[in-house]
C-alpha cells in the first residue's frame, strides 16, 4: 500500500496543512472511530467535535476550521478533498494495461492509445475507443459504436451499434446500452415490432450503473446529458432526455420520451411517466411515483406511511371506503 | 442509405398511393416537424391538420383519408404501416451472417441454414436453433435448448438448459430466461435449497426485453403465451403464466404462480402478487400494486399523488391517525 | 431417468416408509393432481385429504401422520425432505466437469479440486476458487476475489476483485456483485466521483438471484450473512449489512448504509431507506417502502389498494384534498 506524509497530499491537492506535515498517511477511515495511519474528513461543523475523539491520524477540515486542534489539511470542499485523497489508495480493478490476448478485437476497430480490453471482449467493426478507456472483460461493443477518452467499461456490458459515449464514462458491469426501446403497434389485437431506428448519446462524465438499461430512440436518440449520475438497475426507456448533472438513485424507472431536467434528483425507485417534463432542479424521494410533470422546483415524494399489517389491512379497507365515509359525515350537518 | 419512390413502398406493402407517386423516401420521421426526404404518419385524424405543415416528404394517413392535400399512402393501419417501411431503413446490429470464428459452439448442437453467431457465444451440447436466428455476442444457451426459427438474441443474455422458446423471439441484451425459481424450504430457522425442476416454455413472437428475467418452474413450466411482449428489467418468477398478446412494461415484477389473462397490459413497476389471477383484458396502470386476484376486465391503478415533500410528510402523518379522526368524527352527532 | 424405490429413498434421507416399500419413484409432483409414479408431499394436515385423491405414487407426510392410507415417507419436515428428493432429479446444467478449453483462467489463480469452469469463462489473477465450484459460462471473477467450496455460479455473473464468497453460494447468471457503490460527491453544481475502497464479505449458502447487484462498501464492506437468500434483480447498495437468514424476494432495493436483522423476509419490490435499521424478525410485505428504522420483529406494509381508474383518479384528488376536508368538518361543530 502506498504512504504519504501530510505534506505531500496537501502539495497533490493544493491544500494546506493544519497540524504536522510529516504525519504519515497510509489510507482513508470514516472519523468515527476512525483507524490509526488513516486520514477521515469533517465536512460539516456539527460533526467537528468527533475530531477530538477520533483514532484517525489526520482529517481534513474544512477551510474556515484552522483553528481545529488536528493534524490535517484545509479544504474549501473536505469531502472532495477526502475523494481525492481515497483515489490514491485505490486497489486495481478490471483490465490493467494492454489487450487481453483472448480478446476480440474487429479489424476496423480504433483503440486510442493506452487501451485495456479484459479477455473475452468483443469489439465490433468500426468502433472508437478514445484513448485511455478500459474495457472489462466479457463486454461487447456493437458495430460503429464510439467512446470518448478515459472511459472504464466493466465486464459483461453490452453496447449497441452507433451509441455515443462522451469522455471518462464510468458504466458497471452488465449495463446494457442502445438496446431496443419497448415500441409495439396493436394490430388485429396482436402485437408488431416497430423498429426502433434512433441511438443513445451520451454526454462526459457520466456514470452507468450495473445492469443499468438505456434504451435507444425510436425516431431521434435518447439523451443523455454531460456529468449525469446514474446508479444500478435504472430503465431509461427511448427518447428520454435528462439535463446535465442529474443523479438517479436505484431503481429508478423513466418512461419513453420524458424529459428530465438540469440538476435533478431522483430517489431509489422512483418512477416517472412517459412523454412528462421535470424542470431542473427537481428532487423525487425515494419511491415516488411522478404521474404529471412537475413544473416547479423543490422536493416531492409520494407514498402511504408503513403500518404493523394488521393496521395496513384496516388502512387498505378505509381507503376504498373513504369518499362514502367523508360524504357522509359532510352531509350530517343539514340534517 | 436505401431510397425509395412512393411507388415502390406502396407496391411492397400492398398500400395505394396518394399524390406524387414518384416522391422519394430516403427514411422515416415523426410528423411534427417532420424531416425532408422523410415519410410521416398520423393514426389519429385529430393530427390531419399536421399534414399541412408537416416538413416530411410524404405521411402514411388512414385509408378514409384519400382526400388529404400529402403525397403518401394510405393505409388501414397507417402506424403499422410505417412500422413496415421504418424496417427498411434499420442499420445492421449484432451478427450480421455467419458463426464467428471465436464462437464457441459443441459439437452436438443443431444451427439450422441461414444463422448468424456472434464472437464469444457459446451455445452448448444438444441445443437445437431454428433457421435464420441471429445470436449475440458473449451470450450463452445451456444445455439442450431449443430456439425456433428467425430469433434474434442480443448480446450477453444466459438461456438456461431446456427453455423452449418459439419463432422469431426478439430477445434483448442481459435478459436471462430459466434460472431458478426463488424456492428455499424453512428448516430449523435456515433455508434450505428446493430444487426448481420445471423450465420455461415461450411462444411465438415473443419480445423480451433487456435484463429480464423469467425463472423456470419449480415443478412443472412457467409459461409465456404467444405474441407476449416484455420490456426491460422485468421479473417474471417460477410457475407464472402470461397469456397471448399481453405486455409488460419496464420493471414489472410478477411473483410465483401468479396467471396473467390474455391481452393485458401492465404498466411500469407493476407488482403481481403470487397465486393470483388476472382475467383477460386487465390493464394496471403504471406503478400499481395487485395484491389480489382481478376478475373483472378494465383499468386498474393504485397509489398515492405525488406532493410538496412538506405536504407529504403531513399527509403520511395523517394517513397513521385517520382512522382515528374519522370515528371521532362519525361519533360526534352522538353528542 | 433415474428411480428409486420408496425404501432406498428412506435410507438415504433416513426416514421411515409407510405402505409398499417398493413401490418405484421416477419424479416428484405436485399433490393435486400428481402424476403416476412420482412422489408428492404434504406439509399442512388440512392437506392430508388431497392424499387419498392424488394421482401420485407416493406422499411424504409428517412424522405424526403414520396412519395415513398412502404408499410414502414419514418426515418431520416433509417439505425438506420433498426437496431432497426432488434434488435426485434434477438434471444437470451449467458446466458439470472440467476447465473448458475456451476458458481464460490466469496462471496465477488457484482452483480446487473439482472444479468445472464453463467457456468464456474469465478468471483473473490471483482468484481462488475452492473444491467442487461450477463457474457458468461468460462469467468473469476479477483479481484476488475468493470463492469457498461448492459455490454454483450461473452465466455471465460479473464478480469484482477482492470480493470474498462462502461456502457452497448459489450465484444466478448476470449478478453483479462487488461493483462500486454510488458515490459522488457534489462540488460546485458538478458530481465528482468518490472512490468505493471496500469490498463485499458473503457468508455460507448465501443464493444471489439472476441480475441482483450487491455494491462494494464506500470505505468498509458490504455484508450480506450466512444463509440468506437473494432473489432476482434486487439491489443491495454500500455497507449495507444483512443479517443471517434473511430473504429478499425480486426487486427489493435497500439503499446505503441501512442494517438489515436475521430472520428477516422482505417481499417483492420492497424499499428500504439508507442509514435505517430492521431489527430480526422483520417481515415487510410486497411493495412496502420503508422510510425509518423498524424496531419492533412483526409483519409490516404500506400502499393504497388497487382500485377501477376511474376510482382511483376520485382517490388521488381526494388524497390531495384530505387534510383541508378533515380541518373543516372539525370545525363544523363550533359553529
């Protein structure tokens, strides 16, 4: 495992150093316990008083805090800078350098220089791959798809011919990109295929969680916007668009050709409507469902509270009764 | 790009031309704005009017509508008619002919004429496919499994040994058919493995979309009726049987030896409670929860609306003491 | 197909016979209506009457029903002992023997005595798999991750380094297991990725269902105990801890950070919030969401019940009206 002292993270990092700079850090803790040889971070005030307690040997404070009485660094963003620190102590995963001789590669292939393809990943014919990227192994990429730089692709994902994908995309294992949007045309009481002739593109710095599906257009692309984070097991259905830094919890589901504002975020399982607008900066908590756009900026949530299931059978039959119930009793006083 | 005439369109479906039979058609677009050079469509005549300011080359319209100022088709089913002529403008994905040299194929499975495999797939011992089928890359069929004719299976899907699936499956990337059903047995306050014995059977023309998965039975088939249509990240558990014609959208789940009638439709996020029946006809809005068998065909929907999260948590405040406040009130006239 | 006589199958279970020892056993079915020469069972004496009317050759019934008129086993859990019969007839899938040729196992990684490793089957350097493991085909184990004996591991799984695994693990085809948690961190309206430094600690005869994704800890591991059971498609997000025995039925999604008891059961599509605590013995109905710690064992659930749309459209407005409709009937009687 790599060592640093203070110093040397704080020069990395353009930060100050609070404390004794030759405070040796070989790793990143949580500051409460916190663990010996290890840095931790405060970002808020409230939790400052768990620096006196902490086993940590150094946490980073945030840059109003020199007067903290730690070895540590200054940060204008600890927890960013806390992010920064852990990076350096990450441990190799998925692809390292070169290409894995049991890779398939397609002659018309382009790899960037500094590529790493895991075994058993196939790259189809006319795919770009900036430089940089590594490919897990087991994924597929489809005919003239094309990745910018920097990319990490884990194993087994599946990316569909002609998909465009922006610079430094982190996308985890089993994620399935461009396949078919879900478009059928009820005829004579049976179901046709329509074909589904848009693509997917997607902007830098976006995150594609594992077994994650991003459905191409039917007619245009489905968008994706630059800095967009999206978590595991989340359905972008075709023609979705969402805004640049979006974040999507688990499980989220998004119905054809909604539109997802800028600076969004959506909880764990949520659902959204098809062909509905969210304006930026729109936070759904976790399992609502959003029927209707929403046109104004806040938070929102949706649901019925968890009740002991004897309460909850009662509660299930009240609801059905409740409109009778209520004209009822508003009815009562013109007797 | 392929380019065709009017002409030749209306001769290869079977359709009549209206105005300039000789406007060529160089793809498909959506009515509004519409692109040059492109055909439209509009199924519903309260959309006639954007015929006139549409900037498509042509609009397939009803065949009542021979009157409409357009050069285009008419077309009893103008949307699968354009379903048809979207078709001929689809870009090539996945194996396009022939078994890829890095495909892993035993000995003693059957390829009928005319399939193409994908690099990395690996289709095992006694496995039978159909004529025509296209598999993907990095996608394997266990042992013993049989594929009819004109399949096309995505990249990465897993079809576990002896699911029967019938002609011309579209099967999308990540789906995985036939794993074992969710079956443990209580033992002294362990789970102790049931063994899922069954498989899965699957009709005709049978969509099933990317990361879904169907179990296989635990004694005896689950069951997917002909013309079924499934979307992305759906569930379906061991035992279930889905009858013709019915689709599901994203995220539904359906829990063990839950009957789903014919011609239903299951919105996004759907769940199915198990040992239930839907008649045939039964459509469940998006999001909705069936905890009980549906007997009666039409719409269904379940949940609670979305709110300002301030409000939301005063109505789950409320939803706990309702029942409460309702009797106090029922019992004040008493007074 | 093998079969057995109802002697030899009570010396291998150690149970007794009652009725024709001999009589002969080729399958197991259901009770009603069973099959001719299979095996049924009855766990729940209401049940004991389906024995004089089923079709089956034999019933396992509990150790007290001794006197019941049937050829079968007496078994103190009959429906344990249904399962290990049925066990004798499953056949085989997934690789049964030997390292296929088309397989990439790095020289560094160790593989106990009888393992059986599907084709394109990736195995990274510095992985150790224990005795007797089945690795399905297109799965990849990335380096240093280790795996106990005895583990089934489906298709296409996707397992991260440094993940450690139990003993004798069901894994179904497109898990993902060890993928980074969702971490980022917000710094100037941007997310910026935060490093997932942990890994993903899994107990003994642990099953993990078809495309569940478990995330590997933010700083710590994720923990998920011995004997639990996970079904398909559910998402355990960082640090999440789950207790001994505890099942999850598809598409449960338990988000960071949240302590999930032994003994739980947690039905289909449930949602936990982060940072909450389940205490044992918690049972969470389908579709529940559960938004705070749960300190009491019993059986819980939230939601609204499915109602006719045009019902439920009424109910959706009257929720939004609900609180203003109760203050004013309260009001009414101070007038």
């Amino acid at each position: 495992m790599p060592q640093f002292s203070l110093q040397e993270l704080a020069d990395r990092l353009g930060l100050a150093v609070i404390g004794q700079a030759q405070t040796r850090i070989s790793g990143v803790c949580g500051v409460d316990p916190g663990e010996p040889g290890c840095i931790a971070f405060v970002a808020d005030s409230r939790y400052l008083e768990r620096v006196a307690t902490t086993r940590a040997a150094a946490v980073i404070v945030g840059a109003a805090q020199s007067e903290v009485a730690t070895n540590g660094l200054l940060a204008e963003h600890p927890q960013w800078a806390f992010a920064q620190v852990a990076a350096l102590f990450a441990l190799p995963e998925g692809p390292v350098e070169g290409i894995h001789s049991d890779a398939t590669i397609d002659a018309s292939a382009q790899l960037g220089p500094g590529c790493a393809v895991g075994a058993r990943a196939v790259i189809g014919s006319g795919v770009v791959v900036g430089g940089g990227c590594r490919i897990g192994a087991g994924t597929t990429i489809d005919r003239d798809a094309q990745l910018g730089p920097d990319c990490d692709v884990g194993s087994n994902v599946s990316i569909a011919a002609r998909v465009r994908i922006g610079a430094r995309a982190l996308i985890l294992p089993g994620a399935v990109i461009g396949s078919r949007g879900f478009g059928n045309v009820p005829v004579a009481g049976a179901w046709r295929t329509m074909p589904q002739l848009g693509s997917v593109r997607i902007g830098d710095d976006v995150e594609i969680g594992a077994n994650t599906c991003i459905d191409r257009g039917a007619l245009g692309d489905t968008l994706i916007g630059n800095g967009v984070k999206i978590d595991n097991q989340c359905q972008i259905a075709h023609n979705v668009v969402i805004g640049d830094h979006t974040a999507l919890a688990a499980g989220v589901g998004i119905a054809g050709s909604a539109v997802i504002g800028r600076h969004c975020m959506l909880g764990g399982q949520v659902g959204v409507n098809g062909h509905i607008q969210l304006v930026d900066g729109v936070i759904i908590n976790g399992g609502g469902k959003v029927l209707q756009s929403v046109t104004e900026p806040g938070q929102y949530g949706s649901g019925a509270p968890l009740m002991p299931v004897g309460q909850w059978r009662r509660f299930m039959a009240l609801m059905g009764r409740l409109e009778a119930r209520l004209k009822r009793l508003e009815r009562k006083p013109e007797r």
